[in-house]
C-alpha cells in the first residue's frame, strides 16, 4: 500500500487532489456495474435427435442480451457464436433459446457457455456445458447418423460416420456418388448432400468405407413431397350413400405405414392401400351435405371441403345385362339397372354404337328407361353397343358406360354391283366389276353372274363365276359377225345366301373406232388426290364415270374407276394404289341409255420423280467444226414425270459445263458450233420438276475437216488443170515453133550401093572438111550396151594404107560401124599397129554409115575436157590412126568403161589432152536454133538432130553424164527460148 504523509507546513497541491477524485470516480462505477451483469447460472441442455434441435435455457436475472458460444469439445472448433437476445419465459422464469444443428447432434460432443451483455459490457461466461456426443470413447463400435431421416425434394442433409476405435476412415458415399467429407473429431467425419433429388421407393442409401474399400456402416434417407389432393367431391350413386372422391396431384413418394400418407374425412381417418391411379375415393353410407378431407404425411398436410345435396349429386350406376334383337335394319337394345329406386327416376341414356371402326351416338330418355331401339343399320352388319345414363333434373355427369355388347344385324339380297368394261383395240377385252364389300353384300356371298347379250337378236352368253371373282375376258368377234346390231349389253348380278342382286349393265359398241384424237390435260395432284374438272354434259342422263390406270399398260389394263352423279363437274379421285413416279390416265365417260361416250382425258403424276433412265442412243457426229448431238427417247415408264426439257453439258474433267437448256421435251439434237480439233465429251440430262437424270455422255474427236480438204485438192487439181490447158493452147498456136525446137527433122541416111549382095563396109570418102575423131571416155560405164565405132586406116585402091600422110579434110572418110554389145572390157584407142581392138569387133556385122552435111571441125561442137587444151600454144599430139586435121572422134550412145586395174595395163600411148578434149557426138550434141554466146573459146554448132545407125536398134540418145558447164547452157537456151515462144505471134 503506498505510505501517505501530511506535512501541515506544507501548502495543499490541487493537481493531486483532481487525479485522487478521478480515480475514485471510475472505481465507483466499476463497482455499480458487476452489480448489474449477472453471469448465468444453473445452464442446462435438452435436445430433439429428429430436428436435430439443441434447447438451452438458464437464470440471469433481468439480462436480455448474451453472448452464445457453441464449440465442438474434442477439436475446440467454433460452430456458434453469436449475441442473441432472449427474453425470461414466464411458465418457467428462465432463458430459453434454442439452436438446431446443421449436423445430427449425435456426431461428436458440443460445448456450450453463455454470458451476459449490455452494450460493450459483458458479464463473465457461464460454467461450460457439454452435449455428449457418440464419438465418446466408451462408444467403440462404428455408427451412422441420421438414420432413416425423410426430408422433402430439395433440402441439404448433413450424415456423419463415427470410425470404430482404431480403424482408418475411408470414404463417404450417397448413393453411388463419393463424397466430400469433413472431420469433425478424432473419429467423426461428415458430409453434407445439396438440394437432394427424389429417391426411389425404398429411399437412398448412406454407406461409410474403411480405408480398404469395405462397406461398414450406412444409413437410408427418403426424399419425397408432402401430400397435395386435389378436386374433392362427394356424390351419390344409390340415391343414399355418398362416395367421395379426389385425385392426388403428384406421388408422395412415401410409403408403408410409418412414412406413408394418412386420410381423415370427417374426423374419420383411414388409410388407403397404394395404387397408381390417381383417383382417390372413400364411400360413407350416409349423406352429410358437408365434408371435410384432411391428407397428412411425415412431410405436411393438405385439407379439402364440399358440400351439396343429394338431389344434385346423383351419377347413375353401369347398366347391367344387356341384351338385344336384331334385324335387317334395326335392332333393339335391353339392360338391368342394379338398384330399385332407378324405376322413377328420369334418366337420359346414350347409345354408343360401332361398326367397321366407325362410332356413332344416339341418345334416349324416359322414367326409369330399360330399353331402346337402333335404327339405320346395314344388313349383315357387325355391331358393338355399349350404354350409360345420367339424370335428368338437376344433371350432375353420365355415370359409367356399361360392358360392351355385340351383334350382328340380319341378311338381304346384295347390292347390284360397280362393273365397267375394258375394251382392246380388237374385239377382245374383259368385264370387271368391284367385289362387294361386306355391308355391300348383305349376306354370305356365292358368286357373280355375268351375261352378254344382243338387244335385237337372240344371241345370249352367261357365265357363272365364284364369289372372290372381280374380272372376266370377253371376245365379241363370233358376236360381232352373227349381229347386226352395233351395241352388245354386258350384264353382272351378284348372289347371296339371300337371292340375286339387280343387274348392273354397260352397253359395248361393235363398231370399234380409233382412239380420241383430243388432248389430254395435266392433271395435279394435291392433298385431297387428283382434282379434275370438266364441262357439264347435256347428254348425260345416268352417271360420269371416270377412269384410271397406268398409262404404260396398253393391253387388258388393271382399271379403277369412279361413278359421279350428272349434276357434279368436278371430282377429287384418291387411291392407296397411286405410286410416285408412275404417270396415270384418266378418261371421263358420259353414261346415258346409249354406249359410254369418251369426254375428256388428264394424265397426271402423284409425285413426279427424276428420270431413273437417260436419253436412248446419244450420238455424236461431225460436221465440219460443229457436232451435232441426237438422241433417242426416254422410255414412259423411265420417266417418272413430265420431261421439261434437256440440259446439255460439256465435260471438262470431273466438271460438267452448261451449253445450253432445250425447254422443248420434243427436241432430239443439238449443234454445238465453232469447236477446235481435240477430243470432246458431252452430256445430255432430261429434266422433269423434280430434277435431273443421271445423264447419258457421249464422246468424240474432232478430225480435221475433210470437206475443206477435199476443196483444197479440187482446187489444187482445177488450177493445175487450167495450167496444162493454158500450155496445150499455147502449144497448139506455136507447133510449128515447138516441133522445130524440140523434135527437129531427121535427115534419111543416105545407103549408096547395092543391098542385095552381102554386107561390107561402107567406104564413106570424108569430105576435105569433115573429120571424125573418135574420143575415148574414161567415165564410161562397161555394164551398158553399147555401139563400138572403128574407124579403119585409109587404104588406097590396092589396099595399103596411107600412113601418116595428110588426108584432104574435105573429102568424106571411110567409117565402119560394127551393130554389137560391147564386152566387158575397156575400149582402148585405136593405133595403126593395134589389132586387139578391131578383133574384139570382127564377128558383128559391119555397117558402113555415110554421115552428110557434118561440118568442119571449127564448126563442129568440141567437147573440152579440160579447159586448158583449148589454151593458145597448146600443141596437141596426134595419134597415127587419126587423120592429122581432124581433131573430133565419133561417139557412139553408149560409152565405154574407164579402165580399171583390173581390165588391162593402161596404153602406152594415151591421147594428148586437146585430142580427148575435141570429140564429136552427134547423138548428145544438138542444141536449140536459138543462138547463144560463144564461152570459153567453144563454137557451138546447130543441132544435127539425134542420128541412127542403120543396122543399130537402139536411139542415139543424148549422153545423161554432160558436163556441168553443158547443163548451165541448155538452162540459159531454155529461158531463152521460153521467152521467144511467149513473145513470137508468129505460128
């Protein structure tokens, strides 16, 4: 304690009192306040397991404000902490609140204390209460909470699994579905499911795993709805009972008797068994005017209330025993009523009434009506009734049908029979008729008659046929050549067990003509079938019939038809039999006392389809740079649907191009124009409304184009026709010019002696300017023929020789000419003392040849070899057998070899080069009047023409080995020449 001393000469401090007063005032209200919070006292817990509801109550005095700690004891883990304000009960003078639990209380052990507040005062916590858990030690075993709950669709439920002492938790599942969990003391762990589904009937199960995947512990929760009825009525079936009835709207889900649903009506409650109708009803033997309906379940309750007097609230019973007489076309129908009191009572009753499918109500009323009669019925007709009435006053609904009877109403004689006749294009063809049906009937049928017969003669044919019998063939050709009339009547009756229908009858007309010519119209079908239309037909007395069949059946055609009465105009035609893609004919018939006369006709498609075939036989064909493209038709039955027209493609690869769109069906070819050579490939596709075909390709390659061909060779061979007619003109004015300077005349050989002795030469004395020099070429080929001339050595009268004297060149020399094929051997020249060269020619016969008119050799054509011989001082070196002024040898058309080292050592003496360079050949040596120029120191002569020998038998053709120089010549002299014919005007 801290020591206080007063000195009394010391002055009072004032700040040191003011902190003394402070200090004590603070302490004051300390003390007034712990005198106000009451820490609570005598706290105590109680529970409900099922609403998981923890009710905690305590004395604290006047206190309204606490704090409130809920803890979970094993872990210390706070579940609750919240102020809350509570009120002192007045039954018990204690603090009461209570607190439900997200888990089952059962899950493991809570701590709770409490302590009182006013404003930021609080008192000090109570002493701490603890809610024992099964988690306890003392509870080894596992467990499973909550068990069994039922909890409505939607909610959350939060199970727990407590482990055995231990043992190792493993997983918690719900239903199938692994769950998270959370652990909530050493040995509890929970999970929580959301917003839960319905489950099945016996509910849905929990299981807890150990840590080896084994089953140890489960639980079942039920999700259900609370009981919802609906449209509670009470009414009155025998006049004074009530039954009361109602309908639940949905299945609980909860079933047996301890979560099943429980009934109170009236303050009687009972239950129900369950069923899936959801009709609910309850019969209470007296009426009450008043009730009341009360549904309860482990989930909620639902309450219904009517009331109504008797009178309104009557719904008759079902009648009972029923029974009937029947007849042909009526039947009467009888029943029992259950109860007695029914017989005054006004009722009405409704007949239901079936047959062949079709139902038909009739309704009936009286007092207490036991008995009705059905009118309009079929003959031989099976029927099925079936009956229920209501009241008549104040009426409250029909009461129940009764069970259903059946009957069958009496036999007739059938009806007459739907015929019609399919006539071919001879007089063959058959009767058909429709079967009857069994209403049509009237009874059990036994067969059809059909009869042909004349009107005017006494021709007659029956035929009985069996009763499934719906065609007959007929042949009226023995009919048509025995009648005079034109019509024949075709006549069917049925038959029952009853008798003998009326007679159906379709006049045949004998006289057959050819089909209508008229056109035929479109006809499109819609919903209701076929719509056609026509003109109304004055003629027309008895009925239209219209036709119909496949239009690609031309013989003995399967026909349907239809009879429309003569007032209508228009008809709607539907049949099961009609198919797509298949074209139909339909012909409209007028039927009068006369022969069926044909009025119009349709053809028409129900559904038009793509072509299943192309287009027949596609062709192509050139002509010149086009092709034409035809084609043949599509088959009827391929088309299946109305051709609009053709579409032609051109392929290019696997792409087809669009030439051109051919809006005509009728067309069959098409040109496509201006195309190069190459190869082509088309593609022509029909086309109905529906689409394409799958299209028929063709190809082709483009030649070169013949025609032009052929007028460029017409025209190559006129113009050169034109040419040779121009020059055989031209020929014809100059053929004097031509002759002369191309076939010239030849002068006669001159043969002086006489031919009648024997051959011997022929001495031709040279003129003193004429010699012959005889030129060896070494080019000559010794594989040809040829004519060898030798000149002989001049000998004077007594047969000696001359020698190397001068001869006068202008006396005419001697020459032999021998007519023989030359050997093989080269001819060698001819020197004086040579004899191997005239041998080799002394076995041929010699003729002796007189050459006139030969000029001299500066006038004669000299053959130069060698351009230098002809050089000025060139001094030749004449040969002894030649004549010293001669200069020019004779050649003769065929030339003698070159010599070869083969054929002989070459002469010892050969020409000198001016000898072989001056030669004469008369044979190869003329030329054209027209002069030329003299060229290299050459003098050319005028042509001698071409000379023969007179025992030769060969033409002293013109040598084809000339020299080069030569030809240059002849080509200049023929332009020359050329341009004297077209300029000449003379002949």
């Amino acid at each position: 304690m801290p020591h206080l001393s007063v000195n009394p000469s010391s002055k009072p401090n004032c700040s040191t009192v003011w902190l003394i007063s402070v200090l004590l005032g603070l302490l004051a209200v300390h003390t007034n306040a712990n005198d106000v919070l009451t820490v609570p006292q005598q706290v105590s817990l109680s529970t409900n397991m099922d609403s998981q509801q923890l009710s905690i109550s305590w004395l604290a005095g006047v206190a309204t404000t606490f704090d409130l700690m809920i803890l979970r004891t094993e872990l210390n883990e706070t579940v609750f902490y919240e102020t809350v304000s509570v009120m002192v009960s007045q039954l018990s003078g204690r603090h009461e609140w209570n607190w439900t639990s997200v888990e089952p209380l059962q899950c493991t052990s809570l701590s709770i204390k409490i302590c009182s507040r006013e404003g930021q005062s609080t008192s000090e916590w109570s002493n701490t209460e603890i809610l024992q858990g099964s988690d306890l030690p003392s509870e080894e075993e596992w467990q499973m909470f909550p068990l069994d709950r039922v909890v409505p669709v939607g909610a959350n439920t939060t199970f727990c699994c407590i482990v055995k002492e231990g043992k190792q938790f493993g997983t918690i599942n719900y239903g199938n579905k692994v769950m998270n969990t959370t652990r909530l003391s050493r040995r509890s762990y929970a999970t929580t499911v959301f917003n839960q589904g319905l489950s099945g009937p016996s509910g849905t199960n929990v299981v807890c795993y150990n840590s080896f995947k084994e089953i140890v512990i489960g639980a079942v929760v039920f999700v259900g709805y609370p009981p919802l009825p609906s449209d509670f009525v009470c009414e009155t079936h025998d006049l004074t009972s009530a039954v009361c009835l109602w309908n639940e709207r949905r299945n609980t889900n909860l079933y047996k008797k301890t979560r099943g649903t429980r009934y109170t009506l009236n303050n009687r409650t009972f239950n129900l068994s369950w069923s899936r109708n959801p009709q609910k009803e309850r019969r209470v033997d007296h009426w009450e005017g008043n009730w009341t309906l009360l549904v309860v379940n482990l989930l909620g309750q639902y309450s219904l209330t009517d009331s109504a007097e008797l009178s309104h609230r009557v719904t008759p019973v079902a009648p009972e025993n029923l029974t009937f007489v029947a007849h042909a076309t009526n039947a009467t129908v009888l029943w029992q009523w259950k109860y007695d009191g029914y017989s005054s009572l006004a009722l009405f009753c409704q007949v239901e009434l079936t047959s062949q499918g079709y139902k038909t109500n009739h309704t009936f009323s009286g007092v207490g009506l036991r008995a009705v009669v059905l009118p309009d019925l079929y003959p031989y007709e099976d029927y099925s009734v079936q009956v229920r009435c209501g009241a008549q006053q104040n009426f409250w609904k029909w009461g129940s049908w009764s069970e259903t009877m059946s009957f069958t109403s009496s036999s007739i004689v059938p009806e007459a029979p739907d015929m019609w006749v399919w006539m071919n294009k001879d007089y063959t063809g058959q009767v058909i008729w429709k079967l009857l049906t069994r209403r049509q009937s009237r009874g059990l049928m036994t067969g059809y008659e059909v009869t042909l017969w004349s009107p005017g003669e006494s021709l007659q044919h029956t035929e009985i046929l069996p009763a499934d019998t719906f065609a007959v063939p007929v042949n009226l050709t023995q009919m048509a050549t025995a009648s005079s009339d034109n019509m024949v009547m075709a006549t069917v009756t049925a038959k029952n067990t009853e008798g003998v229908s009326l007679p159906a009858s379709v006049l045949i007309p004998l006289r057959l003509t050819d089909a209508d010519p008229r056109a035929v119209s479109q006809a499109v079908y819609t919903d209701s079938g076929f719509s056609l239309f026509w003109q109304s037909d004055v003629n027309t007395t008895c009925a239209y019939v219209v036709e119909w069949h496949n239009t690609s059946c031309k013989w003995n055609c399967p026909v349907d038809w239809i009879k429309v009465a003569p007032g209508n105009t228009n008809v709607s035609i539907e049949s099961a039999n009609f198919q797509p893609g298949v074209r139909y004919n339909f012909s409209l018939y007028s039927i009068s006392s006369e022969a069926p006369e044909l009025l119009q006709r349709w053809q028409g498609y129900m559904q038009e389809l793509v072509p299943s075939s192309p287009v027949l036989s596609l062709l192509t064909t050139q002509e010149d740079s086009d092709i034409l493209l035809t084609w043949g038709h599509i088959p009827l039955v391929s088309r299946r649907g109305f051709l609009l027209g053709y579409n032609i493609y051109i392929s290019s690869g696997s792409q087809l191009t669009l030439l051109a769109n051919l809006s005509d069906p009728g067309s069959r070819s098409y040109t496509v124009k201006g195309l190069s050579e190459g190869s082509y490939k088309f593609t022509v596709k029909a086309y109905t409304s529906a689409g394409e075909d799958t299209g028929a390709t063709a190809s082709i390659m483009l030649e070169p184009f013949t025609d032009w061909l052929i007028l460029e060779i017409l025209a190559s061979l006129g113009v050169t026709a034109l040419f040779l007619v121009i020059v055989t003109f031209l020929c014809y004015k100059k053929r004097k010019w031509v002759k002369k300077a191309f076939y010239p005349d030849i002068p006669e050989p001159k043969l002086p002696g006489d031919w009648s002795r024997s051959q011997a030469p022929l001495d031709v004395k040279p003129p003193h300017h004429s010699l012959v020099h005889m030129v060896e070429r070494p080019e000559w080929d010794s594989s040809k023929e040829a004519l060898v001339v030798i000149p002989e050595e001049d000998e004077d009268e007594d047969g000696q020789g001359i020698g190397d004297e001068l001869v006068d060149t202008d006396e005419p020399t001697s020459l032999r000419y021998y007519n023989h094929v030359v050997d093989e051997r080269p001819i060698r020249p001819r020197y004086p003392d040579s004899s191997d060269s005239s041998a080799s020619s002394l076995d041929s016969a010699r003729t002796d040849v007189t050459y006139t008119g030969i000029q001299t050799s500066g006038s004669s054509f000299v053959f130069q070899l060698d351009p230098q011989g002809s050089s000025e001082g060139h001094q030749p070196q004449a040969d002894p057998s030649f004549c010293a002024g001669g200069g020019g040898g004779y050649r003769p058309q065929m030339q003698s070899r070159v010599p070869s080292d083969d054929t002989g050592p070459a002469s010892p003496n050969p020409f000198p080069e001016s000898q072989a360079a001056s030669g004469y050949k008369p044979q190869s040596s003329w030329q054209m009047d027209s002069p030329v120029d003299d060229g290299e120191g050459r003098s050319r002569a005028s042509s001698l023409g071409s000379p023969t020998s007179i025992a030769s038998t060969q033409f002293l053709l013109p040598d084809g080995e000339d020299d080069t120089e030569e030809i240059r010549q002849h080509s200049s002299s023929a332009a020359t020449w050329l341009t004297n014919l077209l300029s000449s005007t003379k002949p």
